[in-house]
C-alpha cells in the first residue's frame, strides 16, 4: 500500500494538532493526543480503523505509566503511535518490530520536544 500525499498531510496536521496539548497552556484537551485516540484516526486516514486500533491500544498499555513526574519528560506519544501505525498498515510490519522502531524514535521526539 502507498500513502498518498493527501493522506501524508493529514497525518501530518492530526499529529501537529495532537502534539498541541504537550503545549503549559494545554490548547486542547490531552484526549487528543492518546495512543488510542491517536491510533484510530491514523487509521481512519489510512484505510484500516481495525488495526489503527489495535496498535492505539496495544501502545496506550506500553505508555500508561509514563507519566511527567518532577523533571522528567515522557517519550513523544504522537510521534511513537503515529509512526507505528503508519508502519504497521503501509508498511506491513507485525506489532512487536514496529514497537521495536518506535520506542527510539518516540525517545527522538521527546528531545526536539524538550528543544522546542
């Protein structure tokens, strides 16, 4: 299957929009940016609610006790759910590589966000 560019940019502005509530003013509520609201919707996008779902869920157990406790700041959840479910319904990889390749990049994104 091939992302069209259409469906890029909408991937693109949902996961800008979810990534708003990380914002201290908290723009939107945090709904919008957890994994099993994330995940559907790329999904949604994509063609495939069923498995954005599933990867959602199976990504809100693995984040559910990353909290921001003192100083420290949680990996990206935007970017760790959309990436994997883009991975797993375009690129067709089971569940347990595309956790394997978003864990680091979620820890990626957690640096640009502690950047930005």
């Amino acid at each position: 299957m091939e992302v069209s560019v259409l469906q890029a940019l909408l991937i693109a502005l949902y996961a800008g929009i979810a990534a708003l509530t990380e914002l201290p003013i908290m723009i939107l509520p945090v709904i919008f940016a957890m994994p099993m609201i994330v995940g559907p919707v790329v999904g949604l996008i994509l063609g495939d609610v069923a498995t954005g779902l599933v990867v959602g869920i199976s990504l809100e157990l693995v984040w559910l006790g990353l909290t921001s406790i003192g100083g420290t700041v949680p990996p990206d959840k935007v970017v760790g759910t959309t990436l994997a479910t883009v991975l797993v319904i375009v690129g067709g990889l089971n569940y347990e590589a595309a956790l394997a390749v978003v864990l680091p990049a979620a820890l990626i994104g957690q640096v640009f966000g502690i950047a930005v």
